[in-house]
C-alpha cells in the first residue's frame, strides 16, 4: 500500500543537494535541532532576494489577468522583502528592485492566463515500488487558450544561467505533466537580472528524464537507508554553513515558512 508519510520525497533542490554534497543533503533535509526537533535552514542575502522577487512575481498567478498589477508590482515585492527574516543588503535589494521594473516595463506571459496545481506542494509518485515521491514548486504555469495547453516559466534572479545538465526543467516537466491536466508544450528560464521575456528550452524526453531522476532518487534513498552522508572534500562550501549552525556559530532568528529553524551567519 502506497503511504506517503513512510516514503522518501526527492525534489529538484534536495537531489541537488545530494549531488554537491550528501553531507549537506543530510543537514539540510534530514537532520533536526535535538532542542527543537525541527529542521535547519540557513539564510543568505542571495536567499532573500530570491525569495522577495520569487513571491512578488508568483502571487500574481492566482489572481485575474484584469486585477493583476492593480497594486504596483514594486510594492509587493517591498512587502515581501520586509516580512522575509535574514540578512538585508542594500546592495542586493537594488537588483531585486531592478528585476522588478524590468517585470513591469515587459510583464509578457504574467499578463496571460496562468493556472495554478490546487496541491501546496505538487508531487506524484515516482516509483511506488521504490516508495520514491517526486515533488516541487513550479513557478509560473502560462495557459494557451488556442492548444488547451500549458508552458512552464521558470524564474531565475542569480547571475549564472542554469546548468545545461540541470535536472530543474526535466523534474518540473514531470511535476507538471503529471500534477495537472493540461499537456505541456513549452518549458522556458526567465533570467529576470537580463532578459525581457522568457528564453525557451527544448522539451525533455518524458522517459528519459524520469528514469534518470529515478536512478539518482534510489541513490538518495540508499543513502538513507544506510545512514551515509559523507561530504566529499571534508568540509566543502556546500555544507559548511550548516556546519556552523550545529556547532552553535550562527544565530537563529525565528522560522522560515516550511516551520524550520531559520539561522544567520
């Protein structure tokens, strides 16, 4: 019997996760606070800037195209940015005002029907044999009411574009396709930092992908099973700041939406 609760959830950030280093695949999704018995999470002015923009932009998706921008999309994204607990940079904020106006100046697919999964938190499962869920949050889902279809719009608010191997577009193809009705006929990144409009990508093979997600899912419930969480470099970037939060050099400064203990370096 499928049972959601014993099974192993993978998403496009936790398989990244394990990939760059399944020590910090551990301190990020696995281990708690034995004080709090809750999760860890570490927060950076990278973080709250992606997270501002992310929630200004998406929160438009669930509202009528007509009634979209009647609060100035600059404002939301200032509301956003002060109700986000972390560290605050000026600097940072600066960029995310930026891609905010650039928003504005050329909202494209936000001003088209968009539909919204009805799940918090999309996810279908991978392989009920492996007990393996695969979950994620899409950001924009644009509707074409000529082809009864969607195309998957990804915002990026980094300064790096996406590696071509990423495995981010190929897991919300999956997400998409199979959490919602409407057949996927586009997949784009909107780098927000440089780009007027989406830049699209080509459309994952829907076999290939999900059998390449499932050989490195079954890697992470191994890796569980076994308890083997081994960083590759003997403290690498990756989970050197979780490091610090369970040595107790970092400052916990509340909860972050997901109920995790939120620290600062």
């Amino acid at each position: 019997m499928k049972d959601k609760y014993s099974a192993v959830w993978v998403s496009h950030s936790s398989i990244s996760d394990y990939l760059k280093c399944p020590r910090a695949y551990y301190l990020k999704n696995v281990y708690r606070d034995p004080k709090t018995n809750r999760k860890i999470s570490v927060m950076e002015p990278p973080l709250v800037l992606g997270q501002a923009v992310h929630e200004a932009i998406e929160s438009l998706s669930a509202l009528p195209v007509e009634e979209r921008f009647t609060t100035p999309l600059l404002e939301r994204f200032e509301t956003a940015w002060s109700n986000i607990l972390g560290p605050k940079d000026d600097i940072v904020k600066k960029r995310g005002v930026a891609m905010i106006n650039r928003v504005m100046e050329h909202p494209g697919p936000l001003a088209n029907k968009a539909i919204k999964i009805r799940q918090n938190l999309p996810y279908y499962w991978l392989s009920e044999e492996d007990n393996i869920i695969l979950c994620g949050k899409i950001d924009w889902l644009e509707y074409n009411d000529l082809t009864d279809s969607v195309r998957i719009i990804d915002f990026k608010t980094g300064k790096f574009d996406e590696d071509p191997d990423s495995l981010q577009l190929p897991i919300y193809y999956l997400l998409a396709s199979n959490a919602q009705t409407k057949p996927v006929t586009g997949i784009s990144y909107w780098y927000l930092d440089r780009d007027d409009e989406p830049v699209d990508m080509d459309l994952p093979n829907a076999e290939t992908a999900e059998k390449r997600i499932l050989e490195l899912a079954k890697k992470v419930s191994l890796a569980r099973k076994l308890g083997h969480f081994k960083c590759h470099e003997n403290g690498c970037r990756s989970c050197r700041p979780y490091e610090a939060v369970v040595a107790g050099k970092a400052t916990l400064v509340g909860l972050n939406t997901y109920g995790q203990d939120l620290y600062i370096l």
